[in-house]
C-alpha cells in the first residue's frame, strides 16, 4: 500500500513532455501505473515488466536501451545497457533501492545494477528515489551513489524525524506520500 502511494506521489512529479528514466523495482512500477494524463512523455526503461504496462500508451515514446535478462528482476544489464543509456540526457530519473543509509547513500544487491543506476543518476537532470520507509533500516552489497547525489526522495510516513532531518541538511527535498 506504501508503494501505490508513493507511486502515486512519484508520478505527480512528471510533467508535459518530459523525459524519464525509470529503473526496475516494485515501487517504480506504480510511478508507471499511476503516470498522469500528459499528452507526451518519453520513459526509457531497462524493466520489462515497466515496459509491459507502458505498450498501448499513446502519448508514451517508450525507449528500451537493450542488454541482457536479469531473471530475478527483470530488468536488463550489462555493457550493452550501459552503452546505450550513456547516449542519452533525461530530466528525471526514478530510482527504487533495496538499501538507503541517509549518511551514505543508496544499495543495491547486484553490483551490475548499482553500475547501470550510476550511468542513470549521470544521465539524469533530476534523480527522484523512491524508497518506502523500511529501506532506510538497511544496507546492501553495492553502493549506488552518495546522498549529495539524490535531488527528491519519496517515502512513507514511516520515515524517522532524524533521517528525514539529516536528508533535508543534506540538500534533498523529502515528500511524504
């Protein structure tokens, strides 16, 4: 329920012929979901399931930037991946992450995916995270990048007043779906 609302939050972010990335993960699957009625926006994915919702879209320009499967999380990887996105410029990148230290910045199990969020965070004008409130209590193997890194984060109101402190000193807005 965290993730449909933060989802939901997330989504009202993107605006009229915007350019998006979107990463793979449960909760960036419901910015998808819930994306508002914009007459254009262009969405490059490495997800297939997020490309699934996206097929039928009319007012959706939908860039997959290839690679191969990562099974588990549907999403595709690896060189060609990263080749490809480092062709682009997008003003907003949406980022889900299995692990969120406020002092340290965001994990994620697969060091291959932590490379591609980094080419992603990179590409990106504006890197939004979505995040609800129980990956703040955890690490992972890799590290994604650094909070001065991040520009938005979305969560729930799970949220301690002491993390939420320490992002906001940091420099990042935190919204509250």
């Amino acid at each position: 329920l965290e993730k449909v609302r933060i989802g939901k939050k997330a989504a009202s972010l993107i605006h009229e012929s915007d350019t998006i990335i979107v990463d793979s993960g449960t909760t960036t699957a419901e910015v998808v979901k819930n994306l508002p009625l914009l007459k254009e926006v262009t969405i490059i994915t490495n997800a297939l399931n997020i490309a699934n919702n996206l097929i039928g879209k009319q007012n959706v320009k939908l860039i997959i930037p290839g690679g191969y499967l990562r099974q588990n999380s549907h999403s595709l990887i690896g060189p060609l991946a990263e080749k490809n996105l480092k062709n682009f410029y997008v003003d907003k990148a949406f980022i889900g992450v299995d692990g969120f230290d406020v002092r340290l910045g965001i994990y994620t199990p697969n060091v291959e995916e932590a490379h591609l969020n980094q080419i992603m965070i990179e590409i990106s004008r504006e890197v939004i995270l979505v995040a609800d409130s129980s990956k703040f209590l955890r690490k992972s193997l890799a590290l994604i990048c650094p909070v001065n890194r991040i520009d938005v984060v979305v969560t729930d109101e799970g949220i301690s007043a002491e993390d939420k402190r320490i992002l906001e000193d940091s420099g990042v807005k935190v919204l509250i779906a």
